[in-house]
C-alpha cells in the first residue's frame, strides 16, 4: 500500500493524496518455466534490436529510467505531461499545453519508435505512464529520422514482454472535489504480453479560473482515457504488437460574473453572465500495429501502420453567447488519419550504422460551424435585433510523405558523428517540400565529461487540424465580420537549427550539463485560442529568431532523487502572414517578442 500527497498541476491549484494497491505475483514470470526463459530473451534481443533503430546523436536528451519514475511523488501514477515538465526547457500554459525551447506545442510522441499521431485536444493525457520502461525528451538538433514535430520527441520505450503479472488500482483524491481512480492488469505467458489501463477523472477546475476567486462558476470536467499493449513474439527474430488508446473529455466553459452584453437579442431583457452554460466534449482514439524483424543478423527493420481520429465539439450558450459576443456558434472539428512508418538498421561495419525509413500519411480534416450572429454595418455595429443563422462547412484532405537517409560512424572511440538527410513533402492546406541535412556530433572529453553539437535544417508543416477555416466571405456584414485579406492557408515552418552542450558526470549520481542553443525561422508557426471555444487556431509569423541556455542537474540514488533545471529562452517574431483576423490590423504588422525563463527545483 502507497500513500503519498502533492500539489498538483502548475494550470490547477489542487493538493491531492494518492494510495495504490497492487497485486504482484510471489515469483518473477521468467523463472516459471524454461520457454518463458527463452522468449524472455528473445523479447529482450528484440527491444535492443528496436532500440537500435534510433539514433540520438547530436541532440539534447533528457531521460528518465524506472527508479526515476518510481521515485515521484506519485510514482507511476504521475501523469505522464508532468512527467515531461521535469525537463529543461519545458513549461506548461494555463490549458495544460507544453512548450519547449519557445514552440507552442509541436512535440512528436513515439511508442517503441513509432509516430503517434497528434490530436486536436492535446495528446499527452493518452498515454499511462505506468508501462514506461525508459522515456527520453530529446530536443535541439535531432537526427534525420525525426520530422515534421520537432520543437521535442518525446521517445518512450515500454517494458516489452517484462510485464510481471499482477495489476494495481489508484484512488486519488484532493481540493476543487477532485477524484480519480485508475486501474492496470499486466501479463506474459510464453510470448504473448499485455498491459491494459484506464481512469476517469472528475473535479470542479477542468480549465483556469478566469476569475481571482479561489472557486471557479460553472468549470466541472469528466475525463476519461484508456490505453493497451498487446505483444507476441512469433519467432526469435520477429515480433508483432499492438496499441491502441481512447480519451473522452467533458469541459464547462467557466463563467465571469458582472459582465455586461454588448449585443440585444429580441425577446431577451437581460442575461446574467454567471448563469450562462457553455461545453465543450473532446474525443480521441488511436491504433497502432507492428512487426518488427531481422534479416540474417544484420538489419533490423520495423514497419508499423497507424490510425488516429479527434474531435472536439464546441456547445454554446445560445443566448448568452449571443448577447456578449454577437455570435454563438456550435462548432464541430474531426480530423482523421491512416497512414505507415518504416524504418531499418544495418550495422555496415564496426564503425557504420546505416539507418533508412519513410513515413506516410492520408489525412481528412472536416470543419462545421452552425453560427447565429446578427446583422451589422461596415463598421460592425448591431442593425438588427434578429439573429440569423449561417452554416460553414469545410473539407481539407492531403497527404503527408517523408524518406530519410543517415550514418553514424565512430572514426576513433571518443567520437561518434551521425550525418545524413531527408525528404518531405506536404500536400494538405499547402503544397511544399523540402530537402533538410542534418550533422551531429557526441565527443568525449574525458571519462566523465561529454559535448555535443549539432545543425538540423527543419521542415514543420501545417498542423491540419488547428487550421481555422472560417469562410470570410459568408460573415460579411454580421457582427461577426472579418478582415477581407485574411489567409487561412498556414504554412509550413523552415528553420535552421544549432545546438551545443556539454554534460558533466560530477560524482556516480550527480550529472550537470549546459545547453545552449540558436533558430532562424521563415514563417514560425504559432497558436492562439480565440473566442470561447477551447481550439486552438494556427497562424504564421514571417521571421522569427530564437535562442536560449538551459542548465541541468540531477541526483539519482537508490532510494530517492532531485534535479534543478534553469532555463532561459528569447524568441522574437513580426509580421503576422497567415490567421490575420485573429488579431486587431495594427497588430497583424507588429513585433511580437517573447520572453520566456524557468527555474525548478524538486526533490
């Protein structure tokens, strides 16, 4: 039995307990019988095998082990993005959103080495962090194999057929009427492994109060979420496995007492704003299949097909939002994926490993807003007290497609140089392609001290399913009117990226190290939340530099563990070029610079 208290989330002020109760078998599963032995190891060839696949050569890495996670506060029932947050350079927003080194998301999840695909709702929360084997936050200069999200990769590798049969069942509880239980069942017998968990989770702050009081009017949420491995090893030298996830999640959309409308709706005297009763529901599912194989004990290869749907359905107050903001709209966004990832090793020599995979996908975003706004002149004043419904529909459907190429070659034991190259093309909102080199470098200064550098030319396509797709046309004239030289078609995102660091093994438990790293950015991509609803809406910036430090320490020991993380980060960007009419047209041609710092400490 466990029994531990924290504060919660830096977005959520709860203070919670936590107690677990799991069941473990008297005996570990690889001493039953001989063929368990066996497969066993041959599961454990394997995972090497997969691991080999990826490279980190030259980036920044930040990795968490088993003890590491067994040592939080929560243990493995910490959630996986606080989990995240514990590396430098990463923040959290007032929605649970995670930044690295000054990107609004852009963070790429993989499985085992496999891409998982992104929702609209923010993805994380999908994940369990309880069948981690090893998580690693690489950030900086990545390797060729890693495109399209690459503000940070968050690679996680699970405990393979490892699992001890057994399970565990979670209770939380804490402020805001908070609670949470979750629950995992885990196996293996003779090949076959498994790892099933789920939660749901209920309290009275799902999104930031946007008031000073310490309770929130009309902030309920109800999420739930769960996630399975399904593992066979079908020779010894092949394996297949499956995952698959789902999340449902329930937000009212807090209230601001004391406000007054702007608009006048027929028939309607007054409307109080701390009664009004806005939701939002989002939904998000994923499946992923593997065969993972090796060719004569010299290439290692994976192929993996994948699906993901999202949506997120936006429900107004139909009168309040009319009355405060002159338009209430149900708005409904789904988006859809299908797609493959293939990637292989050969180990050429003592000193080369060659590395080649490709990555491909089909994508259909569908958007429908059912608006009732009111009648205005041309400078947006009300003309009529008679709301009119418009309906705006669209579809975006493209593709998605990448191969790349590296080498890692080690010239002498202290130096390990991985370089190489890839290609992608995007063809959704935008039509673009790009060739991108890639350079990284690891040199060992000594037993214990170690730098590393890299350059990474970067290609970030449009992230479909945050593109608004408002039709400018269609509100012409209504009180929700646009600006005419709107651009909604985002672009893709071209950076160059350098990256430096040194990390230093001061004693067999303490490490520190030192990052610092520098972008030159063409149409830097960012997000906004505009209006009520919870979605996030992409946007370009012409130009933009970034650049920052990072400092790191940790402690590991047996028994318990502390870091300290500083983080200094600058990013400046001007010109607003896509998304115009998310923002006033005295801003859409300003600079907009942004500053951000972070400095943890936990133990």
């Amino acid at each position: 039995m466990k029994f531990s208290c924290m504060a919660g989330a830096a977005f959520i002020p709860l203070i919670f307990c936590h107690a677990a109760l799991a069941a473990t078998p008297t005996t570990p599963d690889d001493s039953v019988v001989l063929n368990d032995v066996n497969v066993n190891e041959t599961a454990r060839q394997l995972d090497a095998a997969r691991n080999s696949l990826s490279t980190d050569t030259g980036s920044s890495i930040y990795g968490f082990d088993t003890s590491d996670l067994a040592n939080l506060p929560l243990g493995v029932s910490t959630p996986l993005n606080q989990v995240i947050l514990q590396a430098p350079g990463v923040v959290q927003d007032s929605y649970g959103q995670l930044h690295v080194r000054g990107d609004h998301g852009n963070l790429q999840y993989r499985v085992n080495g496999v891409v998982i695909p992104e929702a609209i709702s923010g993805f994380g929360q999908s994940l369990d962090t309880r069948f981690i084997e090893r998580l690693d936050v690489l950030t900086g200069a990545l390797p060729a194999q890693y495109g399209y999200r690459t503000a940070g990769i968050v690679d996680i590798h699970t405990k393979g057929t490892a699992f001890r049969k057994g399970g565990a069942i979670d209770v939380t509880g804490g402020s805001h009427s908070d609670r949470e239980i979750g629950a995992n069942v885990s196996g293996s017998n003779q090949g076959f492994s498994y790892f099933l968990s789920g939660s749901y989770l209920r309290n009275e702050l799902g999104i930031e109060n946007p008031t000073a009081e310490r309770n929130a009017l009309h902030d309920v949420t109800e999420q739930s979420k769960g996630f399975g491995y399904l593992s066979y090893v079908l020779d010894d030298q092949s394996r297949l496995s499956l995952m698959f996830g789902a999340s449902a999640n329930r937000f009212q959309i807090p209230d601001v007492p004391g406000q007054e409308p702007s608009f006048s709706l027929a028939g309607v005297t007054g409307v109080d704003s701390a009664t009004l009763d806005a939701n939002q529901r989002e939904k998000n599912h994923f499946e992923v299949l593997s065969y993972q194989s090796n060719i004569a004990h010299a290439v290692d290869y994976q192929i993996s097909f994948f699906h993901r749907y999202t949506d997120v359905n936006y429900r107004p107050d139909a009168v309040g939002d009319l009355m405060f903001n002159g338009v209430a709209a149900k708005i409904l966004r789904s988006d859809e994926v299908a797609g493959l990832q293939f990637d292989a090793s050969y180990h050429l020599s003592t000193t080369h490993t060659l590395r080649v995979g490709l990555f491909y996908n089909d994508e259909r975003f569908d958007a429908n807003n059912n608006s009732q706004v009111f009648p205005a002149d041309d400078d947006g004043n009300q003309t009529n007290d008679v709301a009119i419904i418009i309906d705006d529909k669209m579809r975006i459907t493209g593709h998605t497609g990448g191969v790349y190429l590296q080498d890692e070659w080690q010239p002498f034991a202290a130096l390990t140089v991985n370089y190489g190259a890839r290609f992608d093309k995007v063809d959704t909102v935008v039509k673009e392609q790009q060739f991108s080199p890639r350079l990284g470098l690891v040199y060992d200064l000594s037993t214990s001290t170690r730098l590393h550098a890299g350059y990474a030319r970067y290609l970030t396509p449009p992230p479909t399913e945050s593109i608004d797709t408002t039709s400018i046309q269609k509100f012409l004239h209504t009180t929700n009117a646009l600006p005419s030289n709107a651009n909604t078609a985002v672009s893709s995102e071209r950076s160059h990226y350098y990256d430096l660091g040194l990390a230093q093994q001061v004693t067999p438990l303490i490490t520190v190290g030192l990052d610092a790293y520098y972008r030159e950015v063409k149409n830097l991509q960012d997000e906004g939340q505009f209006g009520n609803a919870l979605i996030f809406s992409a946007f370009n910036f012409e130009q933009a530099r970034i650049w920052g430090t990072e400092l790191s320490t940790s402690y590991h020991g047996s028994k318990w563990s502390a870091y300290f993380n500083a983080a200094y980060s600058v990013a400046k960007a001007r010109n607003v070029v896509t998304g115009q009419f998310n923002f006033d047209s005295d801003m859409s041609n300003a600079r907009f610079p942004i500053l951000t710092h972070r400095t943890t400490l936990k133990r």
